[in-house]
C-alpha cells in the first residue's frame, strides 16, 4: 500500500515526517498537502469496520479521509491513532453535504485513490419507513458519494462498495431479485425497487430491507463498472462483504472479528492484485451475485 518509489527506510522516513506535518496542520485545521502516499476516503469511518480499515490503511502510509456525519465524530476517529488522517463532516443521505465534501477536495486538488462506501445502516422491519430510510443510506448514499467524486478520482483508482452476504440475491424473493437483475442502468434501479407490502416472502424474512439493498448495491457496481466514465481512465468498481463482524451493527455472537472483516476489503485496495471489476468478493475470493 505504500508507493513503490519509497525504499524502506525512506518510507519510515516519511511517516515520521508527515506524521509531524499532521500534528501542525491539525492545530491550525487546514488539510495536509499532498505526499507521494496515495489517499482514502473512507464513509462511515468513525466506528466499526470502517474505522479499523482506516487505522490499518494509514498505518500502511496512506492517506486516510476520515467521514461521519459530523465533524467531531469524523475528527475523533482521524486523531486516534497516528499517520495522515484527515476529517471531513459527510452525512451520505444530505445531497447538500456530499457535495460540500466532494468540493472540499476540489478546492485542494486531492485525487482519491480508493473510495470505500462503507456507511450503512442494520434495521430489521418491512415497512415503508423503513424500507424507504435503508434504501437512502445503504444503496443512495454510494450512489450519491460516487457521482459526485468522480471527478476527484484519480487514473486507476478503485471503488470498494461494502455489502453482505444477505445481499446474494437468493435472500431477496423471486419478485425482486428478477427486478433487480433486469434494471439496465443505475437510474433504473433507482426507479424501479420500490416497498411491496404484499411481497410475502420478503415480510417473513429477517432485516428484509437490509437484504434488498444490499442486492441493489451489489447490481449498482456491476452496472457502474462498465460505466464510460469510469472505464475511460480505468476505474474499476468492486462489492465486498466482509462477513459476520462483531461490531455494533454485527452485534458479540458475530463469527468474525472486526480485523477480519476490515482484511476482507483491504484484499480488494491491494492494487499489485488483479481483480474483476464489477465482481464480488469475500477476503480476496471471487462470489456469486
């Protein structure tokens, strides 16, 4: 994960000095400049498997773009622990904010390397309210960060959407897995699922709103990898599921602990490996949709 022009002891070099140029840059709240480490941005990474994939990644020399839907969450998770870490205000589910962050990195001419829509949120019920709140965050919030940052996108970069095994579409019922699997394109899908009350199958499930967008997040990529404007400069678009973790959303009876969830989807920022864009993937492993 550290840039292969940078030695060994000249990459310790470097984490020490721009771990210093952090400090200063923090107290005076202005944004490091730019180093030869490439850069992260993490949502949802103030807690759970997005702040573990934050802390290892800048561990590794990265630099890691800290987001939760307030500032003091976001600056709470970047200040602990060492390396470049810097804290931005995204609530994924505001247009208003998601552009405001996305014109944050214009204005200092930063490209993100890799993106990581990892915010969401683990709500059981199937009802309108809540189909409608899961829907905003699980499958719009992706949506919405991914548009607005692909002009900060760097040549290359990679977009790691975090889904679920439950969003494999045989934990959706015929009617929506057949829906989903025919939208064409993202707008599609965005119209065309919407809360059935009489879905049967769906209301004796468990977390069956969970389940739906996930299965729509895992199609969003498929249809956002073959995307122009992200094949033109080689911007490849990954789901991943990290598995049962035990965080506060995964819950203590989870079988696996945050570390390996987070290692699931830091296999996928590995760029010296070659994945499919547009697959699925579990610690590195190629899954059926």
């Amino acid at each position: 994960a550290v840039d292969p022009r940078l030695t060994s002891s000249t990459h310790k070099f470097y984490q020490l000095f721009y771990f210093l140029e952090d400090i200063v840059c923090r107290m005076i709240g202005i944004m490091p400049p730019l180093s030869p480490m490439r850069t992260v941005l993490i949502t949802g990474s103030s807690r759970g498997i997005g702040y573990e994939v934050a802390r290892m990644l800048a561990s590794q020399g990265w630099h890691v773009i800290d987001t939760a839907r307030t500032i003091e969450k976001a600056k709470t998770a970047a200040s602990s622990s060492p390396g470049q870490r810097f804290a931005l205000e995204l609530d994924v589910t505001s247009d208003v904010s998601v552009s405001s962050c996305a014109e944050r990195l214009k204005e200092i001419g930063r490209k993100v390397d890799v993106l990581i829509n990892n915010a969401a949120i683990f709500e059981d019920g199937w009802n309108l309210e809540t189909f409608e709140k899961t829907m905003n965050v699980n499958l719009m919030g992706p949506i919405r960060i991914t548009e607005a940052l692909i002009p900060t996108l760097a040549n290359g970069a990679r977009i790691i959407n975090v889904s679920s095994g439950y969003g494999k579409l045989l934990h959706s019922s015929p009617s929506y897995s057949n829906a989903i699997r025919s939208c064409q394109t993202v707008n599609e899908l965005i119209s065309t699922i919407s809360f059935d009350e009489t879905d049967e199958i769906m209301s004796r499930t468990i977390y069956p709103c969970y389940k739906i967008s996930k299965a729509c997040l895992n199609r969003m990529t498929q249809l956002l990898a073959a995307d122009d404007r992200l094949t033109s400069s080689n911007i490849k678009v990954f789901s991943c599921d990290p598995g049962w973790v035990r965080t506060t959303m995964g819950g203590p009876n989870a079988t696996r602990s945050v570390q390996e969830g987070a290692a699931s989807i830091l296999a996928l920022v590995d760029s010296g490996k070659i994945y499919e864009s547009g697959q699925f993937y579990k610690d590195g492993c190629l899954l059926e949709f």
